[in-house]
C-alpha cells in the first residue's frame, strides 16, 4: 500500500461513535474502528499518511488535533507513524 487514506464520519447523537474508514472502505467505529486504522498504519510503515478532514461543524477556533476524532489517542497514532509526517487534506 502506497497511500492510507484516512476519513472519517463524526457521530450524531444517537450513535456517539466516528465511524472510520481508510482508502475508502469502512474499518469499524469507536475505539475497534481506530485500533484497525492504527494497525493498517503500524503494517504499513512505508506508505504515506493522508487525514482526510471533512467538514466540522461547530470547530470554529480549535486546533487541527483538537477535531480530530481520535484527539485522546494521538500519542499512540504518532507512535504507529513511525517518524513519518501525515499529510492534511481537506475536503
């Protein structure tokens, strides 16, 4: 795998969950959804990162990492970087 691909749904009140896919294909949501993105890019330490951010309601004034879904386990998704930079895309 050349490129992973990371996006993202935010949850609505219901669900309370981001469901989390890479390169398009659904991966699971929640905590499960983030432990297979953390795998794929733990495998996969020669391919490049992509965030993909999509809108965010309600973000106005906080920072990058703040929104992301995952913000509480950052530490381990730079860990499973391995040194590598993730690249930002927004849509």
């Amino acid at each position: 795998m050349d490129t992973i691909r990371i996006s993202w749904t935010l949850p609505d009140k219901a669900h309370g969950a981001a469901a989390y896919s890479v390169n398009g294909a659904p991966v699971g949501s929640g905590q499960p959804g983030f432990d297979a993105v953390l795998e794929m890019v733990k495998r996969n330490a020669r391919a490049a990162i992509v965030l993909e951010l999509g809108p965010m309601p309600g973000a106005g004034g906080k920072s990058v990492r703040a929104m992301l879904p995952f913000a509480a386990r950052y530490a381990e998704f730079a860990e499973a970087l391995g040194g590598r930079d993730a690249t930002l895309e927004i849509r």
